[in-house]
C-alpha cells in the first residue's frame, strides 16, 4: 500500500504544479494590472505606472515567460509574490486559508456523513415512508443553486431573529464586531457565527451523498457475499453493516473527491453572502482588482484542498479494499 500511495502522491505534486501554471499563465494573459492603476483619480504618470508594475513583476511590457519564472521561482520557495497594492501574497494567503478551511472542514464532515449514513438507510428501507421523504429531500435540494441556498436561508435567519426580537440566528461575519471575551467565548462567538454558512454547504454535500449512497447501497444489498454472511450466522444487522455498507462505501469514496471540489467552489458565494474574508470572497475581489498574483495563489490553493481530498480517498479506497493493499 506505501508503494501505492507513493505513486499517487507524485502524482498529485506534479499536477498541482501544472494546475497552478496553467492558472498564473491564464490569469497573466487575461487580467490588466495596468488598467487598475490607469483609473486611479489622478491617474498617475506612465513612467510611474511602469515602475511600479515592474517592482510587483507585473508589467505587460516584460515578456510572459520572464514573468512566470520570476514568479514560479518564489512559489517554489514560499514567496507567492506582491499583491498588486503591494502587500504580502503568502501572508494574505494564509490567514484567508484558514477561514476557508474552518468553514468548508466541517462542513464536509457534516454533510458527507450524514449523507452517507442516510443514503444507506434509505436503501434498506427500500420505497418506504423513510425512503420517500430522504429521495424527496435529497432532490429537492440537489434542484437548488448554492448561491440559491445561502440567500434564502440568510432570510429566514432575518425573519426568525425579527419574529424573536433578538438576534438569535447570526448571518454576517466571522465573528461579533467589537466582541470582547475570554477564550470559550470567543470560540462560541465564532461558532455561533459558523452555524448558517456550515449548514448551506453541509446541505449540498448532504443530498449529494445520500443520492450516491442509497445507489451504491443497492447494489450491493442482494448481492451473494450479503446473504452468504448471513448465512453462516451473522445477523441482518451485522453483515449489512460489516460487508455491505463497507463495499459499497468504496465507490463512494472515490465520488468524494469531485463533490469536495464543488463544495470548494461552493465556498466562494457563501463566503461573500455571509461575510466571510476567505479564499473565496478574496478571489472575486481580486479578479475584480486584475489582481494576477492573487488569483494564482487561490488557484494554487484550490489544487491543493483538492489533491489532499483526492490522497485521503485514496487512503481511505486502500483501506475498504483489500486488493489495493496487495
């Protein structure tokens, strides 16, 4: 298995390289640093602008493959480069990453599980009352943009607080504005926060898996090692649990990784509905800015959440199926 996942770590490292080439090399093409600069009011001098796209390696005037070697030399080293204000890439960077992560980890842990174990469920209650009402759900949310999702819940939020007379229900922010508090308040304060966005991504991610599962789960209901289980004395419970649900978990699995790349795109219209200064909101500002480092830095960023889900897949698919192991 070490052997197995080795190969596919490789993998993976030179794809993000090529991934975020491609991205500098697109938004380097696409993008107008310059013009940020010539709509300023004054509009400063041409020598002026020059000089100061050429500090931050952003001239259109130096050729594109200066550009990105200058540029992929620092990425190689840590150095995202300059912000085209003048500020630190790989700082920014960091601190957004983290607000993304804390949103889109338990969002996923919450939505991929409770897809999960409803989707196998509603296979076994097969075209019962149970089965109906996840299918019904599962659609109907499935049916509905993110971007959809998010206003509406964020108006319900509005109305319920309206109804109670206080704000019960937070739905802009990381955090209370002003809030001053110990630790745990702090992190409840956060917390409270995070309730609204985590559940519009946890919800997409929900009915996606409990579609997937409940398929997945099917096929394997009826199958001879099920009954071959239960033959040789395990109970229904057991070799559902044990053998069916393990087998079928392992499509799913690999299903996991392109669901965990929408919810990463998901992420970005939730975090500028509710407020939130991650990887998402800072990269439509910063194609709004023609902002070329920044956006390949999110690029970059986005190859690497996704790779990661990908080897954790893969670390999982080795785990559930023993013929990867040998």
């Amino acid at each position: 298995m070490g052997k197995f996942l080795a190969r596919r770590l490789l993998n993976y490292v030179v794809l993000i390289f090529i991934a975020t080439s491609f991205a500098y090399l697109l938004a380097a093409t696409n993008l107008q640093p310059r013009v940020y600069f010539e709509q300023m009011q004054p509009p400063p001098p041409p020598e002026v602008v020059n000089t100061q796209l050429d500090s931050l390696n952003l001239n259109d005037q130096t050729p594109l493959a200066e550009r990105y070697v200058t540029w992929i030399s620092g990425v190689l080293t840590g150095d995202f480069g300059k912000n085209i204000q003048g500020g630190d890439v790989t700082a920014q960077m960091w601190l957004k990453a983290g607000v993304t992560l804390r949103l889109i980890t338990v969002a996923t842990l919450l939505g991929s599980a409770l897809g999960i174990a409803i989707g196998a469920y509603a296979a076994v209650r097969q075209y019962r009352a149970f089965d109906k009402a996840a299918t019904g759900a599962s659609f109907f949310v499935l049916s509905i943009p993110t971007v959809v999702i998010a206003i509406v819940i964020q108006v319900l939020a509005v109305a319920i607080n309206d109804g109670l007379g206080f704000t019960f229900l937070k739905y802009v922010g990381e955090y209370s504005a002003g809030f001053q508090g110990n630790l745990w308040e702090t992190l409840l304060n956060r917390v409270h926060h995070a309730i609204l966005p985590t559940l519009v991504l946890a919800l997409a991610l929900f009915a996606a898996f409990a579609r997937y599962q409940r398929n997945m789960m099917l096929d394997v209901l009826g199958s001879d090692f099920v009954r071959t289980a239960m033959a040789k004395g395990l109970t229904r419970r057991k070799a559902l649990f044990k053998h069916a649900l393990r087998t079928a978990l392992i499509p799913t699995i690999t299903y996991f990784t392109f669901t965990f790349g929408a919810l990463v795109s998901g992420s970005t219209f939730t975090e500028k509905i509710y407020g939130w200064h991650g990887m998402g909101a800072w990269l439509i500002d910063s194609i709004a800015r023609q902002d070329v480092h920044v956006v390949a830095a999110v690029s970059w960023f986005m190859a690497v959440t996704i790779m990661a889900a990908s080897f954790l897949s893969d670390i999982l698919y080795a785990w559930l199926d023993p013929r990867v192991r040998v």
